[in-house]
C-alpha cells in the first residue's frame, strides 16, 4: 500500500513544466505599472485589432534592449499603430526607470513595469540563467508576441541568443502576414 503515494508523487515531480506559449493559444493575463504610476492591463492598452506585446530585459542596464527598444520606437511604432496594433513593452524594470528611458528616447507607446516578474513568469519567460541575487534576475527572454483583441496569440517571435533580437521589419511583416 505504500507504493501507490510513492507513485502519486513521482507523478507530480515528474509533471512538466507549463510551456512557452503558442500561436493559436490564449494569451496569459497580462497587466503592469505604466510610466505614470497606474496599473494598465493589456485590454487596456490594446489597438482595435490588438497589441504587440515585447518583453525585454532592461531599459537601464542592457544595451540590446536599448537598441531593440529605440529600432521599435523609430521603426515599427507609427506603423503598426496604423495598422491597429498597440505597441506595448514590458520588463521587470520600475516604471521610474521605464519612464526615464521613455522621456530620454521619446517612446509613445506604453511600457509596463512587472517588478515582481509575476507576468513573465505567467508566460513562462523568466531567463533562467540569473539565479537570486544576480541583477538580471526576473528578466524576461526576449520575445515579441502579436496578440488578437479576442486575447488570442497570432505570432511569436522569439530568440535563444538574448544578443539577437526580432527587429522591426519582422514584427510588421509578422502583422501583415495575419491578413487582418
């Protein structure tokens, strides 16, 4: 009688892990602080078709999230609100340190601050390279997502190496691909 707890849990170490998610599947809840101080969900900020939602490490510390973030503002942001998608970025950053870069780099587009990394770990993204303690702890891996107004991911784009990120002429060729 002993053996059957012992294979209960074995079944719960050995249950995996909730995967990255897909195009095709709902996309997890997503609210942050903006710049201002308020807590903005994604619902909140989306554009009449939906948002480009892009999770970076840091506006403050990594330069490949700075690049990634200004190529977005000056390349991708006017044309994507055109095509009625919001372009919203997040990261564990606070929203003074969002706000700052936002002001710096002119960005007019929402930039949500998840502090506790509670949303990217929702969505499975937290780098698990940065142990407690390390300043990148809680970043996020770099991914762009293109998500419906029905809350439904339409594309993914995502890079291993946190080096080379998805530039802006993929992302709107990722919208336009939709058809929308």
């Amino acid at each position: 009688m002993r053996i059957i707890p012992a294979l209960i849990a074995l079944t719960v170490i050995a249950a995996p892990a909730a995967a990255i998610p897909a195009v095709g599947e709902k996309a997890p809840a997503v609210s942050g602080t903006d710049i201002s101080g308020k807590t903005r969900s994604l619902k909140q900020v989306a554009g009449r078709k939906g948002t480009v939602l892009m999770f970076f490490r840091s506006a403050s510390w990594c330069p490949y999230c700075k690049a990634q973030l200004i190529a977005m503002n000056d390349k991708a942001a006017a044309a994507l609100s055109a095509k009625g998608y919001a372009l919203v970025g997040l990261s564990y950053d606070s929203p003074e340190v969002l706000a700052k870069f936002a002001v710096e780099r002119k960005i007019g587009w929402p930039l949500l601050s998840d502090p506790k990394s509670q949303v990217i770990d929702g969505w499975q993204l937290r780098d698990p390279a940065y142990p407690a303690g390390n300043r990148a702890y809680g970043v996020p891996r770099p991914a762009v997502y293109v998500i419906d107004r029905k809350g439904i991911i339409r594309a993914r784009l995502m890079e291993e190496n946190y080096r080379v990120r998805p530039q802006p002429e993929a992302v709107l060729a990722a919208v336009d691909a939709l058809g929308q």
